[in-house]
C-alpha cells in the first residue's frame, strides 16, 4: 500500500511557516500531487487557517492547543485527508512548540507507520529573528524564549532559512554558516517562500525514505512552558462597518491597526512574535480572498500579504497577536489599533465577546517518546 507522506513543520513565531507551506502546496499541486494543509494554534479564529483556505481547498485547523498536546485531533485531521485522497500532508505547529520530535514524530510513525511516511521535521528561521538570539546567545543572555528557540532548531532535521530575497548576500552567507556550526546535524537550507522558490525545500521535504531518528537533546519543560507563558496570545473577531454603507479599503483598514499596533509595542518596548490581520467582506461568497497584513517588530511597518477587494460596505476582520507583554495590555493595545483604524477609515468596529487574551497553560503531551541513543 501507497504511503502518504506527513511533512512536519515547526518555527518561531513569524518565521513565515504558512506561506512556505502554501508555496510547497502550490508546488506539489504543479507536480501532479494533491496535498493537504494543517494549521495549529492555541486559540481560534486563525488567521492562518483563512489564509490558506483562499489558496488551497483541502485545510484543515487543530485549536485550543499545540499538536503536542492535541495529538489525537491531528491524528485525525491527517488520517481523514489521506482518507479523501491528499497524498501529502502539511502541517505546521504552533510557533511556541518545541518537542515535536518526541510528542508527533515518533507517536505518529509508531502508531501510524503503516499509512504515513513521515518527512524530515522542518523548522523554518527567519534571518533578521535568528541574528538577534545568536547575539543573545554570545554574550550569555539565555531567555526562556531564546531557550525555546535554540530547542527548536536543535531538533529539526531541516532547518529551512526563510525570507532570503530580503536578506544582504554577506549577511545572509555568514548566517548560514553560524546555523551550520551551531546545528551540525541539521541540513541547512536557504529559500524564498514569497517568490516561491522552494523546488529544493520540497524535494527535501517531500523525497526519500523514513527520515532516520536522531537522539533527543535536553529540554527543560519548566522553561519551556516558561517561554510559553512569556507571550500574550490574542484571537478576536471584529465586525468593521462603513456608514450608510459607503465603502471602506479593508487593506488600508488592517495596515493602519497593524501600524498602529506595532508603535504602541515599540514605545512600551515589547517583542512582537507575530501579528496578523485579515478583512474579508462579510456580504461576500465564502472563499474570496480577504485583505490580510501582518508585522513581525515592535515599530516596523506592516506588510501587506493579500489586498482583498478594493472597497466593502461591512467587513470581519480577524485578528491574532502574539506579543511578549501582559494579556491586559495586549487587550487594551488590540482596542485602540482598531479605533485607529476605524478613524483613519471613518468605520466603526464591533468585537464579538469572550475573545479576552491570554497565556498558554503548561504543556502536557499526549505522547512522549524520547530517545537517549
């Protein structure tokens, strides 16, 4: 019997994890494949999960949690694409999730062997991010979060550099070398998930036997669920209307939220992990493509991933946060980059209630099957 092949994906916060996997899909697709998405995240309302369904028909999301700790509804997930005919599965992890190779990798091949080969474990870097914990590293500043970092990478059996069209060639040859020297085990591969230059990512991904298993690294869940706990997560769903149904730009609307968002985060001095924002037309037939921004700095400007439609009369603008600071103060910062763009915008927004932020709980594994070997 034919196998399909899971391909597992880990990566920071920002590092560019969906667009990678929509450019593999995208590149399967145009090799006669039919591939499958799954998205993952701690809350719901997924940026990420609106975002690849307006490319690829075949997603699917795994909420209220990391893989780890929600094993048995990605095992599901995975088993119910492959049932439908996917013959590759992509699957990225929450960006604070580290352990994958114990708590999905092994479970999965132990329990699943005989349906699914699964791939390399794949984490995806992001230059300018890496560069900073590199710096935190030499001069002996080990965070929880720099901590959970390093652990990513030091697991991953791929660790595909991101984003090198926007990354100086010195700067970019010397930080290949710095990944390489730090992580001998690990194949090191450089790709542009924007332009979509991926053909050597998805042959590494996707070619070849059962990836070998390697020994597992120390890891500290203390300080993992530390870093974890260092980060306030915010999914909300806003109702964004113009008056009188006179038209607004849902692009300008989440580039002015996300800019304004971004200051509040430079002037209290706050990491941002990721913050992404979608409008889609809330009249509109289910499937169009929204607007969608997103910003990866406290203080850098938004950009904008997908314009969405010139001008809607109501719209539902889905937004996730993930910054180090308070869940109070990421409440209160969400609220006022919505008015800013409401007054940029002459709109008014709505949230749905229930939606407060919040930190992730302690992480606690379905499975765990470590190796010492």
């Amino acid at each position: 019997m034919l196998r399909a092949t899971f391909c597992p994906v880990s990566g920071f916060l920002g590092a560019g994890k969906t667009t990678t996997l929509l450019a593999v899909a995208t590149e399967l697709r145009r090799r006669g494949k039919r591939p499958a998405v799954i998205t993952n995240d701690q809350g719901r309302d997924l940026v990420d999960t609106r975002t690849a369904a307006s490319v690829l028909d075949a997603v699917s999301e795994v909420t209220d949690g990391c893989f780890c700790c929600r094993f048995d509804e990605l095992a599901a997930a995975v088993t119910a694409f492959v049932d439908a005919g996917a013959d590759t599965v992509l699957a990225e992890a929450v960006g604070s999730c580290t352990d994958l190779r114990a708590t999905v990798v092994r479970p999965l091949r132990a329990h699943y062997g005989e349906r699914l080969r699964v791939a390399p474990l794949t984490a995806v870097v992001d230059p300018s991010r890496y560069r900073l914990f590199a710096r935190a590293w030499d001069v002996g500043a080990d965070s929880d979060i720099s901590y959970l970092y390093a652990h990513q990478l030091a697991e991953a059996d791929v660790i595909a550099v991101n984003k090198v069209d926007t990354t100086e060639p010195r700067l970019l040859e010397s930080l290949l070398t710095d990944i390489a020297r730090r992580y001998p085990d690990a194949t090191v591969l450089p790709y542009s998930a924007r332009s979509g230059e991926v053909t050597a990512l998805v042959d590494t991904m996707t070619l070849g036997g059962d990836e070998p298993d390697r020994a597992d690294g120390p890891l500290d869940y203390d300080r993992y669920a530390a870093a974890e706990a260092e980060l306030a997560w915010l999914n909300r769903v806003v109702t964004v209307s113009s008056p009188d149904s006179a038209g607004f730009p849902p692009a300008r609307w989440a580039v002015v939220a996300l800019t304004a968002l971004a200051e509040t985060c430079a002037a209290a001095d706050v990491m941002v992990g990721h913050a992404k924002l979608t409008v889609e037309d809330a009249a509109g037939p289910a499937g169009n493509a929204p607007a969608k921004a997103s910003v990866t700095g406290a203080g850098q400007p938004p950009s904008l991933d997908l314009p969405g439609p010139p001008e809607i009369a109501t719209g539902r603008a889905v937004i996730n946060l993930r910054v180090a600071w308070s869940p109070e103060q990421l409440d209160k910062a969400c609220t006022e980059a919505a008015a800013a763009a409401d007054l940029a915008c002459g709109t008014s927004s709505v949230a749905e209630p229930g939606q407060a932020a919040f930190r992730p709980s302690y992480p606690r594994p379905t499975h765990r099957l470590t190796r010492d070997f």
